[in-house]
C-alpha cells in the first residue's frame, strides 16, 4: 500500500474513533429533581384559612418552627410580613391579607 493509502486509512480510522468515542463518552444524565422533604413543623400549625400560605411562603426561606415560638399582635405580624415583602417575598394582596389573618388569630400575642 503506498504513503497516501496508509496515510488515508488512518485518517479514516481515526475519524470513525472520534466518532464512536462521542457515542461511548456521553455525559452522565443529571440527577432528578425531587421536591425538599416538607417541614416537620408544618404538622404543628392549626388547621385554618391562610395555613397553606403560612407554610408555602414563610418556610420557603426559614423553618416553620419560627412562626410556631413566635406570638406577636396583628401589628407586629403585620410589620413581619412587610419586611418578609421587602426581601423578595411575591405576594398577592389576598394572600397576604389570609397570611395576615391566619397569624394574627393563631399566633397572636399571648
């Protein structure tokens, strides 16, 4: 065989190498997303209109075990939820008032 058919074979070769090693080297499929395990304070709070929210939205960024030791007047929940409002929070005019209410009524100051 001469240089330019060797040299052709091995191009050939080594262009079908690359070729089946992208098939062999595949990167791992990520792993599946799972929702985080629910709060275990999440069972203390009453049942009640505005507990859904309390949960939703105050254990998105701390435990639920806050809201639980906490009991404040509806001012002072009032001035939580506003400063909650302030750091990102994205709440709609009703569900603040349920969260508002829900609070106030089970939380309220002792």
């Amino acid at each position: 065989m001469r240089l330019a058919g060797r040299v052709a074979v091995v191009a050939a070769v080594g262009a079908l190498a690359l070729a089946l090693g992208g098939c062999w080297a595949r990167p791992k499929p990520a792993p599946p997303v799972t929702a985080p395990a629910p709060d275990p304070d999440a069972r203390l709070l009453p049942a009640g209109r505005g507990r859904r929210d309390v949960v939703r939205y105050c254990g998105d960024c701390h435990g639920l075990d806050r809201v639980v030791r906490t009991h404040e007047s509806r001012a002072a929940w009032a001035t939580t939820l506003h400063r909650m409002l302030e750091n990102g929070l994205d709440l709609t005019p009703a569900q603040l008032k349920r969260m508002l209410g829900y609070l106030a009524k089970h939380y309220g100051a002792a």
